[in-house]
C-alpha cells in the first residue's frame, strides 16, 4: 500500500503544482484547454489544483505517520478530484482522455477502502 500512495503522492503534487503555477507549458496549456471546454475558467482549474495537492500532502502525512486514517482521508480528496475528472472526460470528451482518472480512482479506492469497511462494519 506504501507504493500506491507514494505513487499517487508524486503523481498529484506533479500534476496539482502544474494547475496551480503553470510551470510545464506542454502539459498546462492542454489541460486549460480541456477545462475551458468543460466551460471551466482558469480559477476553477486552480482550485483542482488545489485540492489535488492537499490530497497528496495529507496522504503524505498519514503516510509518514503510519496512520491509515489520515492516509484515507487524504485520498479521499484524490477520489473526489479522480470522479470530477471521468464525468468531464466523459460528457466532453473521448474514453481515452479519461483512462488516467480512472486509474487514479481505482488508486486511491484501495487506499480509502479499509477505511470505509471498519466503518461499515462498525
């Protein structure tokens, strides 16, 4: 599991810093394109950017402090941020845009699901 979240740290504080600051035009110009398609404005994709970065840094932290909790509550917000994704990719776009969200959900599913089953079972 410390791999999957490794993985889906670097992965959003890569591509949460790219919305934010811009900084690899070859990967940043595409993605405004597809959020102005979405009708999404610059502001929006800030805010993604955002989340996706608290996502990874919480995930870091339950990480760092071996707490699974804190771990799941950080990919949480990469869930949210991974469904966000796919219905856009969807609705607007090819199957093949949206393979990328959907691995990351499935990523941060595992991550979230222990979680989810001591809390179902009580």
């Amino acid at each position: 599991m410390l791999f999957v979240q490794g993985l889906l740290i670097a992965f959003f504080l890569f591509a949460g810093s790219v919305k934010i600051f811009g900084w690899v035009k070859p990967i940043f110009e595409p993605q405004l394109a597809f959020f102005r398609r979405y009708g999404l404005n610059r502001a929006a994709m800030f805010i993604v950017g955002i989340i996706e970065i608290t996502g990874a840094l919480v995930m870091l932290v339950g990480m760092t402090l071996s707490n699974p909790l804190i771990s799941a509550i950080g990919a949480g917000f990469i869930t949210c941020t991974s469904i966000g994704a796919m219905f856009f990719h969807f609705r607007f776009d090819t199957f093949k845009d949206a393979i990328p969200s959907m691995v990351t959900l499935v990523l941060s599913l595992l991550v979230v699901a222990p979680i989810i089953k001591i809390v179902i079972q009580g």
